[in-house]
C-alpha cells in the first residue's frame, strides 16, 4: 500500500506496527514517525511510536508519544503497562519513578505508577501516587475509577462512590463507572 500512496499514514503505522511487533524497532520507529508526519493526530501511531522507543530505551520520549497517544485518545491510557514481552513488572515500575524523579508532575506517571503499586498490593503509597495524579490533572476519569476500585476495596464506599460519580462527570458512557458506583451505593 506504501508503494501505491505515500501519502498514507495509516499503510506506514501499520507497517510501522507489523515492524514493532516482529522486533525491528529501528525500522519500526522510521515507519511510525513518517505517519505522524502525515498525521500528527493519529493516537495508535503516538502508542506504537511510544512503545517502539520504549524497546529502544528512550523512556523519557516513550512516555512523551505515550501521553500524547492518551491526550488524543483516551482509550490509549493502557499503553505504558509493563507487563509485556519487553519490559519486566519491576523495570517498568522503576522507569516510572526514574521518569518522575526528572518529571515529578508528570500526571500520567504518577496514574500509572499508582496502578502498578495497588497490583503489587502498595495501597497507601498507590492511593498517594493516585491522589498526585489527580491533583495535576483533575481530568482523567479512569484514575478516578482506579482510585474509585481501591476504596471500594477498603471499604470506603462513600469515598469509592465520589470517585465514580468523578469519572462520570467526565465520561456519562463509561460503563464500569456506571457498574461500580451501583455497587458502592448498593453496600452503603
């Protein structure tokens, strides 16, 4: 397709894709820049370009496409997950608090780093690194359900029902608000 149009940024993301997966992030990366050249607003190709520099060790211009994936399209909050094929659980969680030791107000780190320390069973340092999120962008209606789940888990269910009453304020559609603000308001 790249042959017949050059001009088509989806054929060079998905090449660039195909390429990321198939482990030639060099080429990968050319491929997903040239995409965002053409179009600079396209979240997938933000996403795989932020995972491609991540494989490469450029953390800090990984979180950076990443981010912008998300600000794009929020859907693309997952993308700095760690739990993949080229990054242990603990380099990620380490990355994170790299990043925000040069970045610390850096929303999306903290969210993610907050993420990654109530899965390691850290709610009182998860619920601070929610908190700081949140204060630095009161925005992101899926750290409030994060914040929201770990409450509800506490048995804070007044707190837990705020949080995705919160998130629904942002989003009236997200349906796992909808789901857990009934059962938080159903257990009060």
């Amino acid at each position: 397709a790249i042959d017949s149009n050059k001009q088509d940024s989806l054929a060079w993301a998905w090449r660039g894709g195909a390429r990321l997966k198939l482990g030639f992030v060099n080429s990968a990366i050319v491929d997903l820049k040239t995409a965002l050249k053409l179009d600079p607003h396209y979240a997938w190709a933000h996403s795989e370009l932020g995972q491609a520099k991540r494989k490469a060790g450029r953390q800090d211009e990984a979180l950076k496409h990443i981010t912008r994936a998300h600000c794009l399209d929020a859907l693309f909050l997952w993308a700095y997950r760690g739990k993949d094929d080229s990054q242990s659980y603990e380099e990620a969680m380490s990355d994170l608090r790299q990043f925000l030791k040069i970045k610390p107000r850096c929303a999306l780190a903290h969210a993610w780093l907050g993420r990654m320390l109530c899965q390691e069973g850290d709610d009182g340092l998860a619920i601070d690194h929610l908190n700081e999120a949140l204060s630095l962008d009161s925005e992101m209606a899926l750290v409030y359900v994060w914040r929201g789940k770990m409450r509800f888990q506490s048995r804070d269910r007044a707190g837990a029902a705020w949080d995705f009453i919160s998130a629904l304020k942002l989003d009236p559609q997200y349906g796992q608000a909808h789901g857990w603000l009934a059962r938080a308001l159903y257990e009060m």
